[in-house]
C-alpha cells in the first residue's frame, strides 16, 4: 500500500500521524515528526542576547553623541568669547550652554580662558547612561575649542 506524504512524496505502509515524511534531521521511522515550536524555543533563548546588543550599541551611541556635543559646544564657546566686546567670560559660558539639550546642559561645566591671539574654552559633559536625565557614568566627556580673538 502506496500513501502520499510531504509533497507528494510517497511513503510506503504508512499511515495516520507517522506518515509526516522526513523530519529536520533525516525520516522519522518511529514516529511523528517532533521538532515543532523549535524556532520559537530558539527565538525565546536568544532575545536576551538581542537585546543585550541593543543596549550596548544605544549605550555606545550615547557616548558619541556626548563627545560630539562638547565638541561643538566648546566650539560655540570659544567663537562667543573671541568676538565679545566686553564680558567675555560671561559670554562664553552662555554659549557653552545655549545649544545643548536638557540633560547635558544641566551637567556642562564650561571653563573659558583668554590666550594671546586666542580665546579658548574647554566643555565638560557627563555621559548619561541609557536615559539621559536620569543617571550618569562617572565619566567625562570634554571638548577643547579655541578662536582667534577679533579685535
């Protein structure tokens, strides 16, 4: 007696479940084919390590994204400083902070000096972990800029 298994496969002297075909690793002979719901055990063992990725490239990410805003607010410092008139102190600070979002302008320490021929400024940030706002790393991101003094 002839029976049509998977794809038209035929299977001979089989009948009811048994008659499922090859399974995953070779033909079943004793019985049903086993391996179900093994992509979804899979999937359930490595969704931590997934997401254990995804945390860690988010993490790195905020990392260079603090690296490049005290580049850039030391930058706006330093120009702010050399182009002023008079408080240039004040003014340098003011720009070390205007651009930065919440977070990290909450935690920017600007340190402004005057060079001969330069106004130079130096932005320290805090390197938020996961959320910015709600903790930090104990560590300090910090940018160096420095303008030619206008006259």
């Amino acid at each position: 007696m002839t029976t049509m298994g998977v794809r038209g496969r035929t299977w001979p002297g089989r009948s009811g479940p048994e008659r499922e075909g090859p399974g995953r690793n070779g033909p079943e002979r004793n019985g049903p084919v086993r391996d179900r719901g093994q992509t979804a055990i899979e999937f359930v063992g490595v969704t931590p390590l997934i997401i254990l990725l995804l945390v860690a490239l988010w993490q790195c990410a905020l990392i260079g994204y603090t690296y490049s805003l005290a580049g850039n607010s030391a930058d706006m410092a330093a120009r702010a400083g050399a182009v002023a008139q008079g408080a240039a102190e004040a003014a340098c600070a003011r720009a070390a902070k205007e651009d930065l979002p919440g977070p990290w302008a909450d935690s920017a320490k600007p340190e402004c000096r005057s060079e001969p021929g330069l106004y130079g400024a130096t932005v320290t940030l805090k390197v938020p972990v996961l959320v910015p706002g709600v903790l930090d790393f104990p560590m300090d991101v910090e940018g160096e800029a420095a303008a030619a003094k206008e006259g």
